[in-house]
C-alpha cells in the first residue's frame, strides 16, 4: 500500500475510535427516548380506555333516562303487538344514531 493510504487509514481510526463515545452517549439517549416514548404510550392507552368507559356510562345513563321516560309509550306499543325484540331493536338503534351522531360530531371538529 501506498503511505497516503496507510496515512489515511490511521487518521480515520483515531478519529473513529475517538467517536465512539460519543456513539454510545448517542444509543444511550435513544434508548431513554424510547423507554419516555413506550410510557406515554401506555399512558395514551389507559387515558383512551378511561374515555370509551365514560363514554358507554354516558350513554347508559342517557338511554335509561328515555327508556324511563317513555315506558307508557313502550306499553301502548306492547298493547298493540309489539314483541320485546320490537321494542330493543327500537331503544338500540336510537342508542346506535345517538353514538354515530355524537362521534361524527367529534370527528368533524378534530383539528390538525
């Protein structure tokens, strides 16, 4: 080999050899990120399972309060033949266009 390429192999590994330190420090600190970056995750997770659950109790409190107020007309509608399927399947889908029209609601305010 010639004596610039012996030249430049040694310059390259002091310099490398002097970056390793540096590299580590570097892997280091992406390792803590991740471990910052697992947590808030996690924590996104419980906070997002926290809203569904409020959520459904919301929703819950708000259909027994219709069921409770409309049970006289849930009796002229059994009077009149209504089967028990009948009356769910109408309580269900109000709760269903209740919870679509609350979750379009807060899709279209979502703000980038």
């Amino acid at each position: 080999m010639s004596q610039s390429v012996l030249w430049l192999q040694t310059l390259l590994g002091e310099h490398l050899r002097s970056l390793v330190p540096v590299v580590k420090e570097y892997i280091a600190g992406l390792e803590v990120l991740s471990l910052v970056r697992d947590r808030l995750d996690r924590s996104y997770e419980i906070i997002g399972v926290l809203a569904l659950l409020m959520a459904g109790i919301g929703v819950n409190n708000l259909m027994m309060i219709i069921v409770s107020e409309r049970t006289s007309e849930i009796g002229i509608r059994r009077a009149v033949g209504a089967t028990r399927r009948d009356i769910m399947g109408l309580f269900l889908g109000q709760s269903l266009r209740m919870c679509l029209f609350i979750a379009g609601f807060i899709d279209t305010n979502h703000t980038d």
